[in-house]
C-alpha cells in the first residue's frame, strides 16, 4: 500500500537477556572476591591482639528510591490533564472515586500506544495483524495515511482523528508558501483525500477541521503551528479519555458484569479507551468483578484486540461470539454494556460498528443498562438523527471468509454496512469528557454541547 513495515525485532529482547546473563556473572564474580578478601582479614585480625573494639557507626538512612517514569507515556502524558469544558457551570474533573480516595492509578492499566510520531514519519501500529504480528507501518506522505486510515491499519475514531492530523502535517512538507493561509490552498487536496478515506467517524472532519483552523491564522511559522495543533489533538484526547473513564466507572455498582464491543481501547485512542477506558478505570477502582468482549464479525476486532489489548495491561477477558450475547445478557452475569462512537448526532442517536444496535435492543428487554463512551469531538451537533448519518459500505468480500480462507460458496452475494445507529432512546448514559448526558434527548443533548 505505499507504507514500509518495520517488524517488532527478538534480537533486542535477546541482546537484553544475554546483558543480564554477563552483569549477574560479574556480580557474582565480585560477591566471590569480596567473602575471600574479608576471610583473609578475618584471619590476619585472630593472630594479632585483639585491641578494644570500636563501637560500629549506626548505618546511615538510605534515601528513598525515585519513582521511575512511565517509559510507555510522554512528559506532557505524565501530568494528568484536565480538559475544559464547554459549557458554563462544568463538573471539574473526579479522579477520585467514591470506593478509593486516592487518586486512580491510570498508568497501571495503560501501556500501548497505536500512533508514534518520530519527527519525520508516522509509525501506525498495524492492527489488521495483532495479535500475533506486533508490526508499525510507516507513512511519509498524506497519501500513505489516507490509505492506512482507509485499509484498516489504523482504526477507531479518534485514533483516526490523530492519525489524519499527522497526515496534514506530512502533507504540507513539500509545500512553500510564506504563510499558512497561502499554505491551506496548496494542502487542501491532500486534506480532502484524508476526509474521504472514512466518511462515517465524525473525528476525521473534526481533526482535519482544527488543523485547517489554525494553518489559516498563521504567519510563517505555519509549519510550526500545524505540527504543535496535531500533537495537541493526541493529547488532549488521552487526558480526556481518562477524565472520561472516571466518569464512566462511577455510574456502575460495585461487583458489576461489563460487556463491550468491537475495539475501544488504546488501539483506538490516543491512550486507554474510551468504552475500555472506562473498564480500566473501573477495575482500578474494583468496581467491575467480570469483563466480557464480543468477537465483532467481520473483522474480529473484540477477538483480535479488545481480549489482546486487556490481556496486556493484566485485565482478565472473557471472549464469546456476538451471536451468544442475548443468552449472557438472561443469564445475569452482566448489567452494563458499554461501547464506544463514531458519530452521536443532536437527539443522542448514535452510529457505531455494526452489531451495537442489536446489543441496545436486547440490553433493553433483559434490563441491562446500556453506556456509550466517546470523547465530545464524536458529538455531531449539526446532525439531528441518525437517519442522516451516511453509513459505509465496505467490500462485500470481507465477509467471504476468515483469515484468508474462503468459508463462502462462489456466487454468494453479501450485504456489509461497517455501522448501524442506536436511537438515543435505548441509551441509558452518553459520558463525555464534558461530562454525562443520561437518557440523552434533544434537549438534554443542547445543554451540555450546545
């Protein structure tokens, strides 16, 4: 597709261990040195008289160990960032929760990150190959982002917003202009082919939106503003999905049954989720006793990621197929749902990968409550319902097979809309990083995003 692929080497994991293998020699080496030199003194103090002994000087305190920094987290991604919200009298952010009075151990529960930028290229961790190929994809033009956002290779709306905003800042390498305004008309054709790579998630426009916002006001440091807006978006995104994961964990009793669906985690985010966001948050503050994923045909992205991706960070998942979901939800192992967006319109519908609509009606009828977790970029104010949200048609061929073998007799036509809408009406709770809309309708929607 234009990208180069970088594996993840063994060679490095191998030279760490053969390092660890010479410095234990050494130690040991040094230890056996150590007890013959002290024997020897030992000796050479018994065959002269033995003078008074000095009393031994007490051991002075050893100072306590700094903590070491996260080594998966930027500098900026250590300080715990609180987003501003929109409307008047905002909530301030809770990292606190009602069970932990300390303030929750992000950190623990967070260490992958899909989107790298080096400077000079973006490295897209493939996620059409996880989980047994761990491999980045490296695009250098806005070309090659567009193609990977399209391809899959990243995917999730907000790390689609990210990987777009990077995509414009490559875009506008080859161009010379003396200000951004100048600047925006050269790049436009190459925004417009990142937009049109995946027309549902309303992040895409929203991220791209932002970045043509700021080239136009810029003078000649243009180039500096573009780079300095994309990192902000990945930024933001992350402080707000852990706001968003606090809010989202304190709505579900202690001991409680999640379900999810498709992938919401880091793989879709700048950093921990925002539907698993608010699994993790909700495991860090013991509030969530059982955690199950659905497979998500046709890609897989609950078997492939959402189970990998907890797995990772130490959280126990359960995969079952999406077809057993109505059966988990009679048995009573569950009483939330909590799935992620990729567009919520005015009235609270909201579209989302395919399959969470059927999940919202048999929530309903079982009485489980049903959480959709997205930051307020997902919020699609100009749109009134779901009715007028185009929904994506991908390639009828990927539901001919698995894993590249075709399970499909020939001449079998398919039907694969990539999404479907909830109406708002089935939904219990829209948690934000601008705070919670529960039972959301038109009117409760325009007084927190208005």
């Amino acid at each position: 597709m234009g990208c180069s692929s970088t594996p993840s080497s063994c060679d490095a994991r191998l030279a760490l261990r053969l390092a660890d293998q010479k410095l234990e020699a050494k130690a040991k080496a040094k230890a056996k040195a150590k007890a013959k030199a002290e024997a020897k003194a030992e000796a050479e103090a018994e065959a002269k008289p033995n003078p008074k002994p000095k009393p031994k000087p007490k051991p002075k305190p050893k100072p306590k160990p700094k903590p070491k920094p996260n080594p998966n987290l930027s500098d900026g991604n250590r300080k715990r960032r609180q987003i501003e919200p929109r409307n008047s009298n905002p909530a301030p952010p809770n990292y606190n929760s009602s069970m932990n009075t300390s303030p929750l151990d992000f950190d623990r529960y967070d260490h992958i990150r899909p989107i790298l930028w080096t400077g000079d290229t973006l490295e897209l961790l493939d996620q059409r190959k996880l989980p047994f190929v761990v491999e980045h994809v490296t695009c250098t033009t806005s070309d090659e982002v567009a193609e990977a956002i399209h391809a899959l290779t990243v995917r999730g709306a907000p790390a689609i917003g990210i990987a777009a905003a990077w995509g414009a800042v490559l875009g506008a390498r080859d161009i010379e202009a003396e200000n951004g305004e100048a600047a925006l008309m050269k790049l436009e054709p190459a925004l417009q082919r990142l937009n049109a790579a995946r027309p549902t998630a309303v992040n895409l426009a929203w991220a791209l939106a932002r970045m043509r916002r700021v080239l136009a006001t810029s003078g000649a440091d243009w180039r500096e503003v573009l780079a300095r807006e994309a990192q902000a978006i990945a930024e933001e995104d992350l402080a707000a999905n852990r706001h968003m994961g606090a809010l989202g964990a304190d709505l579900i009793a202690p001991g409680s049954g999640v379900m999810t669906h498709c992938n919401t985690g880091s793989l879709a985010t700048a950093g921990f989720g925002t539907a698993l966001g608010v699994i993790r948050a909700g495991m860090a503050q013991g509030r969530i006793g059982k955690v199950f994923a659905g497979e998500t045909r046709p890609w897989l992205q609950g078997a492939r990621l959402t189970v990998w991706e907890l797995q990772q960070d130490g959280i126990d998942a359960t995969l079952i197929a999406d077809s057993a979901a109505s059966h988990l939800m009679k048995s009573g192992l569950v009483q939330w749902i909590v799935v992620g967006a990729d567009r919520i319109c005015a009235n609270g519908d909201t579209a989302n990968k395919i399959g969470t609509y059927q999940l919202a009606i048999a929530a309903r009828h079982h009485g489980v409550k049903f959480m959709v977790v997205a930051p307020s970029s997902t919020v699609d104010m100009d749109t009134a319902s779901g009715d007028l949200i185009e929904i994506e048609q991908r390639d009828p061929g990927e539901l001919f097979g698995v894993g590249g073998s075709r399970t499909v007799a020939e001449g079998i036509q398919a039907w694969n809309p990539v999404f479907d809408v909830t109406p708002g009406e089935l939904i219990d709770a829209i948690v934000t990083e601008q705070g919670v809309v529960e039972h959301p309708t038109t009117e409760s929607m325009r007084k927190l995003f208005a």
